[in-house]
C-alpha cells in the first residue's frame, strides 16, 4: 500500500478500524469507565461521602465526565441530595411517582438539566463540591467544550464510525442514569427493604450500570460505599472501590451494618436499643418475611384456589407489604385492607409492625 491509498484508508476508517463486535466491546468498555466515574466518583464520593478518594483518581473521574457528559459535579451532587431529601415527594426533581414513569424514563436528562439551573439548588444542596481553578476556569464555563473534544477524539481514532461511537457515549448515562435509574428503580423490580420511599432494585446483578441496579438497597443506606446487601446480590462499583483501596487510592468511610445476634443475652438494655435501631431495616425484613408473608401465604390457602392466577396473586400481594402504603394506589390500599379484616392474626401482626415503625420514626 502506498502512501496515498494509506492516507485515504486513514479518512475513511480513522486510526483504528476495528470489526463490528469489536467496536461494540470498545463501546461498552469506555461507557463502563463512565458508569464508574458516576457511581463512584460522583455517586458514592461526592454525594454521599461514603468513601474518600485519591487526588488523581478524582482528578480522573471529573475530566472523563467532562469529556464524555459534560455534567458538574455540584449541580449532579446537588439534584441527588436533594432526590435523597425529599424522596418520592413533590420536590423531588426526578420523581416516577409524580412525574409518571414515561415522563422520567424517556425525558430524565431534561428533568435533570431543569433542575441544574435553579441555583437554590445548587447553594442548599451542593456544599463540600470542587471548587478549585479548573473547575470554575474550565469544567463549569465551557462544560460542552468537553463533549466537542470527545467528537473530535472519536472521529480521529474511527473515522466516520466515530459519529456512532461519540452518540453512543452521549446517550448512555442519559438513558441508562437519568432514565432507568430515576426512572425504574423508583417503579419496578424487588425490594429487600421498606424504605420510606417506593425504590426498588432492578436487577440482582449490578453491572450495565455500575451496581446502581441494587436502588433500594443504597436508599435503605444512602450513607454505603456497598450497594449489594444479599449474598447472591453482586455491586460491580463496590469491586472497582476495593480494588482502588488495596492500592491506597481509596478509603470506605461507611458500608451496610451487619447485625450480630446474641443468643445468650436474655435482657433488654441500651445496646440492644442501639443495635435494634442501627439495625431496623433488617428487623422490618426479617418481621415481614418470617411474620408476615407466612400469614399472607397461609391466608390465600385458605381462600383461593391453588391456580396460576392464584400464586400470581399471592406473589403480587406479598409484594405490596413491602412498599409504604402512601405510594400504592387506592385499589391496592383496599385489597390490603379487606385480606387484613378478614384475618385478626395478620390485622394484629401489621398493626405490632406499624407501632415499631412508629417509634423508630420518632427517635
């Protein structure tokens, strides 16, 4: 090949010119560093301050953001403070629940750029943010500067495949973060616990989106750097955050509370309190599913037919006792009601929990 043609091929394909699944492994692989630099720079970092980072590794994580999404890390750590704050309510800026489904699914990124503008927000919720000279001189001011230069950076090493690369890394965390997180993890999937608020998690598995999947268990505890709670639960964020540690780039600061039980204490004092409160969503859950779920379950045996519409019933009503009430609608509300009527035991074992949530509230 002579130099010409070499320099034609080179227009045509740019530097690289990978085969199809080829391009679609590159694909993944640099939106995943994306996802990473979400979930733990901006998510479980910044947000929350549940692990503290390496200078070069924050470093990192804001010029890859800025490159690939052009978000601020005070107006993403703001909006999510203030989602946390008033969770599933009115001033949450990206609500399902308010908003509809459809509204926060396909129309996240809008939600998200709204709310960036309202500087209240900003000033109440996005303290302790960089605030450094790149990031006023150069991250906030010409915040799509970045995203150029991406294009630029793709059409260099894939020619006219980079305008398909480049749109890739462009929807990816409007799609997948402003989208399914805000959107389904508010919507549907499984709850280990019963948050105040109607999250769920998605998928068992966390690794499309960084772990971010597990939403009910991060709301449960917010304050984490681990987002898997389960055994069978896995948080690819909380593998990259132990490996960073084992480098001394990395410091968890908070992680689920595992509880202990001592079988051979026999009285009640402060520390069981203590515990019992540090602890009080593993109480919820274990109460639910050794208490009341085997009431419900108990109940349909004695009632319905042992059909398929039956078990689907059974397995759709034993999920309601997971969510807050204020978040089901008014039909699910009065089947909940008419099955707990009809059986004094689950009216009674309902009533014992609500009384616990009670004081825990009020502590």
């Amino acid at each position: 090949m002579n130099f010409d043609s070499a320099s034609f091929a080179f227009n045509q394909v740019g530097l690289f010119a990978p085969t199809w699944y080829e391009f679609i492994l590159i694909a993944l692989a640099l939106t995943h560093i994306t996802i990473v630099s979400v979930t733990v720079y901006l998510h479980r970092h910044s947000a929350h301050r549940a692990l503290e980072l390496a200078s070069p590794v924050k470093h990192f994580f804001r010029f890859w953001l800025w490159l690939t999404t052009g978000m601020n890390t005070k107006a993403w750590t703001a909006i999510h403070r203030k989602h946390h704050a008033n969770c599933d309510h009115p001033e949450d800026p990206h609500s399902p629940v308010h908003y509809g489904i459809n509204k926060v699914l396909f129309e996240g990124a809008e939600l998200y750029d709204e709310e960036s503008k309202q500087q209240k927000t900003l000033d109440q919720y996005g303290r302790g943010t960089p605030d450094d000279w790149i990031e006023r001189n150069l991250y906030v001011p010409y915040k799509h500067t970045g995203i150029v230069i991406m294009l630029f950076i793709d059409l260099f090493f894939f020619g006219f495949l980079g305008f398909t690369m480049w749109a890739i890394q462009m929807l990816w965390i409007p799609v997948f973060a402003a989208g399914v997180i805000n959107g389904l993890g508010h919507h549907w999937g499984y709850r280990n616990f019963e948050s105040k608020d109607a999250s769920t998690n998605i998928s068992p598995i966390g690794l499309l989106i960084g772990g971010e999947e597990l939403h009910n268990n991060h709301h449960t505890y917010p304050l984490s750097a681990k987002l898997s709670v389960k055994k069978w639960e896995f948080d690819v964020g909380w593998m990259y955050i132990k490996m960073l540690s084992a480098f001394g780039l990395a410091k968890v600061k908070n992680s689920v509370p595992v509880e202990h039980l001592d079988q051979s204490k026999l009285d009640v004092d402060l520390d069981t309190v203590r515990a019992l409160i540090a602890n009080r969503f593993q109480v919820l859950a274990h109460y639910r599913k050794k208490v009341i779920l085997p009431m419900i379950s108990s109940h349909f045996e004695q009632n319905a037919n042992h059909n398929t519409d039956g078990k689907k019933g059974l397995r759709r009503v034993q999920a309601w006792f997971s969510h807050d009430h204020q978040f089901l609608d008014n039909d699910k509300r009065a089947q909940l009601s008419a099955i707990s009527e009809d059986n004094p035991s689950l009216n009674l074992a309902i009533q014992l929990r609500d009384r616990l949530k009670s004081i825990w509230e009020r502590t």
